[in-house]
C-alpha cells in the first residue's frame, strides 16, 4: 500500500480524520495492534452509531440491513453485539476518536462474535462505495452515469427493492417501483436505471423487447438462483447487467461502476448474453485473473449468480467463448489463494477454479491515487484486500 495513502478515509477518500476504528485479537500481544481503519468525523460517526444500535436495540434497527438476531443480553464475556456466548474467535473493536470535544463521537470499546463482525465490516464496505458515490465519482474519476439517476423496480420482491432504494439514495439517486407495462416509457429517459427481476412476477426478456434497442443497455436483470434460462433470455436481449438475488448495497453500488465503464467491455458471450471483460487493472490493484470452469450440467448462469452473490461488488465477472467463466479481483497478491480456496468451498469440487493472469497497476501517479481509486476498506483482519 503506497504511502501516499496515510491520512485519507479509509471509507471516503477524504482529508478529515475525526478517529479510527480498530480491530484486534481480545488479547493482543505487545508487537500486535491489529488493523486500523483512518476515518473522517461523518464516516467514524457512522461506524459508532452501527455498533451503537447493534449494542442497545433501543432504536429501530430496520435501517441497518443483516444485523444477526440478538440472541442474548450482552454480558457474561459474550459478544457485546448479540449476546451470542463467549468463543474463542471473538474479535476486538474500538473506536477512538481524534478528538472527543464538541459533543463528537466518543471512545468505545466492543467484543464481537464472527457473525456481527462479518455484518459491521460488510456494512463499512456498502458505505464505502457509497459515499464515494456521493462525491460525484464512479470509478477512475468519471462522473456516475447520466449524473443524478431514477431507478425503477420492475417485479423486485420488497426485500429487494428496499435495497435498491436504500443504495440509490446513498450516491444521491432516486429510486420508485414500475410495471412492465410503464417500463418502456421509464426506460427513455437518458437518467434511469431498470431494476427487472427475472421471474417470476416479471418477464425480463419481454420487458426488454418492448424497450428500443438503444436504451437496453441501462437495464439491470436480478435473477435468483434457477432463473438462469430467463436471465440468459434478458441478456442476449441487451440487458446491461446482471445482479443476484437476494441483492445488497454492494452489488447495486458494482453494477453503477461497471455500466459506466463501456470501454471494459469487449463484447458479449452471444450463448448466455453476458459481457465478456478486457483484464485491466483498477484502483491502484492489480487485476488478478481466475477461470472458473463449470461442472458438467451446471449451468454457467447459476455459478455466475452464486459468484456475484459471493465477490465483492468492483470485482468483475464474464464469459469466455470456451465456457469458462473469467473472475477479474481486484487485490494484491497475498490475498489471491485464498480466495481461490474460498470459491473452492463456495461452488463446490464440480468446478474447477485456475489463476491464469496478473495485469500489473498503472504506477502511482505523481501526488498519490486521487480518490475514489481505492474504494473500501484496505484490508480486513483476516487477510489483505478482501475479495471473498
């Protein structure tokens, strides 16, 4: 990591620091800190309100999405979050503020069990890519698609769809529900984003064929797992991304990057309709190249799927014209292994998983990387450059 990048946000990018949250071993040896993570005062704010609620479920928790069901009242040496009972992979987290004067933020110290660990750190990652959306970027300093966007919901279940509204309205878009039938004319304006699930109380592929060609292309399919025909039938319609259900805030935040980024594009797989990527390496990381090659009768729309579930929002996943499906992360190289063993215990031994190319990063540009190229925390405990 280049030194350039002391003193921003590890979650915005910017100049302000009001505090660090740091995560540890409970007991830690005296060489042994554990990570930290440099955030501005709205970004520490927002971290020690997370684990505020997760404390005290004194407040409506319906605005934090995956918080794991309280189990227990803290205490007794448990975790602090849920009540779940002591374990020995219970993680240290502290937040420490810069400076606690001004009725700002204060210290706070918590003992966390694996679950509530895993819903904090996914919870600053949708945040991260958020706020950068906010500050008018989406990916190497272009502006987000088409400016302020309108999304629309065509047949998203509630669940889905309050995700889509909730991380919309983080980057500063708005977002309403649709029918098929109104698609085609919400579709014309140059500002929306269609949101259309795949079935089955939609039909992606015929909404699609009542949208003109040249608007299909901001269209995003979210399809569940044993949708893969109607998905396909979308794609090879134009349908300009696909997202897997249930949906996240980090994969709405993905697909805004990717459908920005055209000229990654090389093409598109003309069997499942799925974008085929060129391999180049983003936001100061290199681009790391896996192929995932799909067992015998295992349709490559249901692993892409298990895949974009799995993988963070930015990495990339294709089509190769020889059936394997190409998996651009983007981290350093310590962490490649492990994520190949990871999407080994995901999809199971009938797929095979190969690294088959490292595209080198551009060098740091004279004053460092500019935000947002680094989006998201740096690094988790368990491993440098989270992928999986």
């Amino acid at each position: 990591m280049s030194d350039s990048w002391d003193g921003y946000c590890s979650l915005c990018a910017t100049r302000d620091h009001g505090g660090e949250v740091r995560f540890g071993p409970l007991v830690a040896a005296a060489d042994e800190d554990g990570l930290a993570l440099t955030l501005c005062w709205p970004c520490y704010s927002f971290a020690v309100a997370a684990l505020d609620v997760a404390a005290r479920r004194e407040v409506a928790v319906e605005a934090w999405p995956g918080l794991p069901e309280r189990l227990a009242p803290p205490g007794a040496g448990g975790c602090d979050l849920c009540g779940q009972a002591a374990s020995e992979n219970a993680t240290s987290v502290s937040a420490t503020p810069s400076n606690p004067a001004g009725g700002r933020p204060t210290a706070a110290h918590y003992r966390s069990c694996p679950a509530c660990l895993s819903w904090f750190q996914e919870l600053l990652n949708d945040e991260s890519l958020a706020r950068m959306g906010r500050r008018g970027h989406a990916g190497e300093g272009q502006p987000p698609p088409g400016g302020r966007l309108q999304g629309f919901g065509v047949g998203l279940t509630f669940e889905d769809d309050e995700v889509v509204r909730q991380a919309l309205a983080a980057m500063g878009h708005t977002y309403s529900t649709s029918s098929a039938r109104e698609a085609p004319y919400a579709a014309g304006d140059p500002h929306a984003l269609l949101f259309v699930a795949a079935g089955p109380t939609a039909d992606a592929a015929a909404v699609l064929d009542a949208i003109p060609r040249a608007d299909r292309g901001r269209t995003v399919v979210v399809a569940r797992q044993g949708q893969a025909f109607a998905a396909m039938e979308a794609l090879r319609r134009g349908g300009g991304d696909l997202l897997a259900a249930p949906l996240s805030r980090w994969q709405v935040a993905g697909t805004l990057h990717r459908l920005e980024d055209r000229e990654a594009v090389a093409g598109r797989d003309p069997v499942t309709g799925l974008p085929v990527y060129r391999a180049l390496a983003r936001f100061g990381f290199p681009c790391q190249v896996l192929a995932v090659r799909p067992g015998p009768g295992v349709p490559s729309v249901d692993v892409f799927l298990s895949l974009r579930r799995f993988l963070r929002g930015y990495d990339r996943i294709g089509m190769n014209v020889d059936g394997t499906i190409p998996v651009h992360l983007y981290c350093e190289d310590a962490g490649v292994q492990r994520v190949v063993q990871r999407l080994g215990m995901l999809l199971g031994c009938s797929c095979a998983i190969t690294v088959r190319e490292r595209v080198a990063p551009l060098p740091t540009p004279s004053g460092g990387w500019p935000a947002p190229l680094r989006p998201g925390p740096r690094g988790w405990p368990e491993g440098t450059a989270r992928s999986a």
